[in-house]
C-alpha cells in the first residue's frame, strides 16, 4: 500500500521539493501479525489515529481510509442538514503561566498544559451528550469540532452550555480564560461531494461566529451579581494565605508540604502522576473519587481523571466506571487508544526537577517558542476546500509536534521540558545549550516533513531560574513575533526566522554564521587556552559595526580588531587571513554575530565552572 504525501498538495511556494509515493509506515504497532489481529476490533477516535489516520482508501491516494469512512458514515446518519459546532479554549496562556513564579514553575507547568486538553475533551464530551448521534471530527491543541443533526432549537442547547461554560470559568478562573462554542450549518451534499466553494463558505461562516464570541466572550448581562463581583477572601480563614502557586486564590490545601489552592493542588497532583503513569481514565460521576483529578464540574455531575501505571487496574477502572481509557505515553501501541498527552518533563527518582535542578551545571535556562509559518493559509487556501485533506495535514501536524518531537526530546534532551507540544505548536524550557541543540534539529526534522514546502519561526529566551514565568511568557512571545517580522521584511514572506538574545535574522543565516565561526574558534582555541574576553572584544566591535552611522569613531572597529588580534592572538603572516575572515564576518553580519559570540562564551563559562568544580 502506498500513499501520497500530503504536503504535495501544498502549492504556497515554488519549492520543487516533491515525493509521489510513499509506502505506509506500520511502525505504530509492535508487529504485522498484531495489527492484523486488533485493527478489526478499533472503533474509537484516538486508537484510530495510530492506524487508519494515515492509511490511504485507495493505492496512492491523498484521503485517509479513516477519515473517509469516518465522515461519510457519520454524515449519512445525521441527515441533508448538518449542524457544525466548534470549540474554543480561549487565554491558554493565561491559563498556563498567570500568577506562576519560577520557583513553584516546574511543578505544575506541564499539568496545566494538560489540563487544557483535558477540559476540552470534557467540553466536546458535554456537547456531543446534547446532540444525539453527533460526534468529533477535529480535535487538539484547545479546539474541536462536532458534526450534528441540525435542530431547530440547537442554539437554546447551546446557549445553555455556554453559560454552564462561563460560570464556571468566572467563578474558578476570574474571567481570565474561557471557552467559547460556536456554530454553522452546512449540508450532507457539500461534505460528501466536497463542493469546495460552498463548503468553504461555510466554514467560513463558522470561523466569523467564532470572531464575534472571542469579542463578547462572557454574557454579563445574563450573569447574576454574585457570579461576576467574586470575592476570593470571602470565606477566607484570618490565618489563610493566598496561593504561592497562582497568586490568585486562597491556600485552603496541603500539597508536598505547601499550602495551595483547591485548583493549583489538583494540578500539581496531575503533574506529578504524568511523570510516572501510563493510562489515563476519563469518567463522569456525582461524587469524587479518592484520588481522582478533578477536570470539570457541572451540576451535580463530576468530571475525573484516574492516571495508573498498571494496564490491568487501568482496564478495571474504565470497566467499572464506565470510562475512556488511554495510553498517555510515547510508547508502541498496545491496544488502548493513544493521546499523547504525557509530554516529557525532566524527572529524578519520578519526580518532576526543579528548574534550579535543571540549570545546575549550567549559566541558565532557555525558553523556545515555535509555531508554523503561514499555517493559516496553507489551510485556507489548499485545505478548507477538502475536509478530508484539512483532516489528514491536522493529524500529520499534531503527530509530528506531540508525539515525535516529545518522543524525540525524552530520548535525547533529557534537560528539556515540555510545556506543551501539539497542533502547530511547540512551546519549552530547558538548559539553554540543549534547547538551541533542539531548536536546529526540530527545524531540519519539520523542513524535511514539510518537504520543504512549510517552515516554522522560533524565539528563544534565556534566563535565570528564578526569573518569573508570566514575565519569559510574554518575552518569548515577542521573539517569536520578531523571527516571523524580521524573515517578511528580508524576503516578503513570514517564514522560517529565528530570534535569540533578543536579535532576530533568517535561520539560515543563523545556521551560516554558526558555521563560519566554528572554524574561528578552532583557530583561535589552537592559540590560546583562554579566549573568552576575545569574543566580548568582538562583541563591542559588533555594535560599533552596526553603529557606524550614529558615530564615525565606530569605523575605527575595524583597526581596533586588527590591533587586538595581533596583540593577543597571533602576529604570523600565516594567519592574518584569519583575522581577515573574521572582518569580512562582522562586517557582513555586525549584530547577528552576537547571539553565536553568546553562547560560546557561556559554554567557556560552563567549562570553566565543570573544572573547577
């Protein structure tokens, strides 16, 4: 069997980069006989994503078998007129940084990624519970989609929901984060026959609704007094504290020894059950559960979590209650549905690091942020007019970003965290040597996926382990702006950027100047064994390089190299050509040279420190 590569369809460049055929890769599975023995038995969303997601309906064609089936048979029982509801985690980053100081950061990070797709599962559950024979045909990074049956009174059910949704949000989360559920009809004809134009309007349509609801978000003329004015202090104890970990409500819990919150417990509790569990059990019920993690809460029903290591307690678990069970981790399949949710956080004897722990033996820790360039028109423009081919790039997207990349950083950057890996996102933190390591190798592994035809933009953000989270949040947000701004104005088109040390640049060029300057370092480490206040020397000429124009003195950075290298490098005709390689790289380069001067001399910092230690 053979299937064709999906990128081959994308048209938005003049990349000649081309695969006709590719054979279907069965590595999900442990071996052939098993897959022939358990694929027949598959019937739920996520196990089929580790099989028929990618397996073509026919020899070398572009849809997948899953997808096809899945969508023609689901349309066919909901009738002429559909109903598509889409579902939206709005404030994710609020959501996941606010109130977060680096010292508590570690522990709960990566449950909060987490939570993010837990609720949304929860939500898309409580929908799909409104509207009979409806199901999910997206789903990732805090969005779904639902096909239903179009009933006349869906947007009273929907209206419902939402303010089930916006209570509970305000009362838990102060109106900072929310979700929004929005709507559009379409019909059977335009999904089944694929009438691009029509159908495209459509989704259009539901895109528009999805706008409007971001701009209203909550409906306080239909909320009550006590439902907007909170008054977290309250029912405060005079004793009580506000919460170390979200800065925002008031510590009533014991967690690890540290008085919390009754959410920010909850999320420390699922964090460290993700670095040691397996299986994960998703199940509603009118009273809690020892143990369980608390997802949501409407009425008098409780949504929980159950995390085992062990597949036969899990299997118990999901019976009794009457559970969806998964297999949260990287590992080969085995017969319970896959979710990668149970991304890689450094841990020591099953315990999440600190990020002082992480930062040990080094001059500190970076962030990185990376995303898709012009994903938005890859879909719109080659993909919205077929949902199956939007299907298959959205599942070929999210495996690439949770599953090889987490399973790529747990077996070779065992310093890096993941904060969340999923969609067309990829977000971390870990040593900074291991993080910029990481950030080339994820470049060349998405360039080669993409075939060429899609690139992501990057920022990178270093800083001391005690730096507030909310505040690297926000800075590595706008290095990621400044790598997609600095690449558009260079070539007119936003891609395939990087910025690091506050200094942006194309990353070829980043990848080019790391190259010219290792043969520098070469050198000049075969001159002398210490070399750092060299490069802080090059540093100054840098910014006088890039400054002459605001100085005419600066021109003389040229003379003041030539003067310095002599002096204290070498003095031999021989290698003058070396110092004239070195100009013509500043001169070319100026500031653009600086993040590669920084990271040398923070690994000589890191040498040094190793020696002495």
């Amino acid at each position: 069997m053979q299937i064709a590569h999906i990128f081959n369809d994308n048209k938005t460049n003049n990349n000649s980069a081309f695969i006709d055929y590719q054979p279907f890769d069965t590595r999900y599975f442990e071996n052939q006989s098993f897959k022939e023995k358990v694929v027949k038995n598959i019937t739920d969303e996520y196990s089929k994503l580790y099989y028929e997601a990618l397996e073509p309906i026919s020899d070398k064609s572009i849809i997948s078998k899953y997808d096809d089936e899945k969508l023609n048979s689901l349309v066919e029982q909901l009738g002429e007129d559909i109903l598509m509801i889409s579902g939206d985690f709005w404030g994710i980053q609020k959501f996941i940084f606010d109130g977060l100081n680096s010292s508590k950061a570690a522990k709960i990070l990566r449950s909060r990624s987490a939570m993010v797709q837990l609720i949304t599962y929860v939500v898309a559950d409580m929908v799909k519970k409104e509207f009979a024979g409806s199901d999910m045909v997206l789903f990732g990074a805090g969005k779904f989609m639902i096909f239903a049956s179009y009933e006349s009174s869906y947007q009273d059910k929907l209206q419902k929901l939402q303010k089930c949704l916006d209570n509970y949000f305000l009362q838990n989360f102060f109106g900072q984060t929310g979700f929004i559920l929005s709507s559009s009809t379409t019909t059977k004809t335009k999904v089944l026959h694929q009438s691009s134009n029509e159908m495209q309007k459509d989704l259009e349509n539901l895109a528009k609704d999805n706008e409007l609801k971001k701009l209203q978000k909550f409906n306080f003329l239909d909320l009550k007094d006590d439902q907007v004015c909170i008054d977290i202090f309250d029912r405060a104890n005079s004793d009580e504290s506000i919460c170390p970990f979200c800065s925002k409500r008031v510590a009533k819990e014991s967690v690890e020894g540290i008085k919390s919150c009754s959410i920010c417990a909850n999320q420390i509790a699922l964090g460290s059950q993700l670095v040691k569990s397996r299986y994960l059990s998703i199940f509603a019920d009118t009273k809690r559960s020892e143990g369980a993690i608390i997802l949501f809460e409407t009425g008098a029903t409780i949504y929980q979590a159950m995390l085992f290591d062990s597949k036969e307690k899990a299997q118990q678990h999901s019976c009794k209650f009457n559970a969806k069970l998964f297999d949260i981790s990287d590992e080969n399949y085995t017969g319970i549905a896959k979710w990668a949710l149970g991304s890689y956080a450094p841990s020591e004897n099953k315990k999440i690091k600190t990020f002082d722990e992480i930062a040990k033996n080094s001059s500190g820790l970076m962030a990185l942020k990376a995303d898709v360039d012009r994903l938005g028109d890859i879909f719109r423009n080659y993909y919205m007019k077929s949902f199956k081919k939007f299907n298959r790039l959205s599942r070929e997207l999210d495996f690439f970003f949770s599953s090889y990349v987490s399973k790529l950083i747990r077996q070779n950057y065992p310093n890096c965290y993941i904060v969340f890996a999923g969609g067309d996102d990829l977000y971390l933190i870990g040593e900074y040597k291991e993080v910029v390591t990481l950030a080339k190798e994820v470049r060349e592994k998405f360039y080669n996926f993409s075939l060429q035809k899609a690139t992501l933009s990057m920022g990178l953000v270093m800083f001391k382990p005690s730096t507030s989270i909310q505040y690297i949040s926000s800075k590595v947000d706008e290095a990621e702006s400044r790598a997609k701004e600095v690449a558009s104005q260079q070539d007119g088109s936003k891609r395939n950027g990087i910025d690091i040390f506050g200094i942006s640049m194309k990353f070829d060029e980043f990848l080019k100047i790391e190259n010219e300057f290792a043969k520098i370092v070469t050198f000049l480490e075969s001159k002398s064994k210490e070399t750092t206040s060299f490069y802080f020397k090059l540093l100054q000429f840098c910014d006088m390089s890039e400054n002459v124009a605001k100085d005419p003195q600066n021109a003389m950075w040229r003379s003041k190299l030539h003067y310095f290298f002599r002096r204290n490098i070498s003095n031999a005709d021989e290698d003058k050509t070396m110092c004239a390689t070195l100009e013509a790289l500043i001169e070319h380069y100026k500031q653009k040279l600086q993040p590669t001067l920084f990271l040398k001399i923070y690994a000589n910092r890191d040498k040094t420190k190793g020696e002495t230690q």
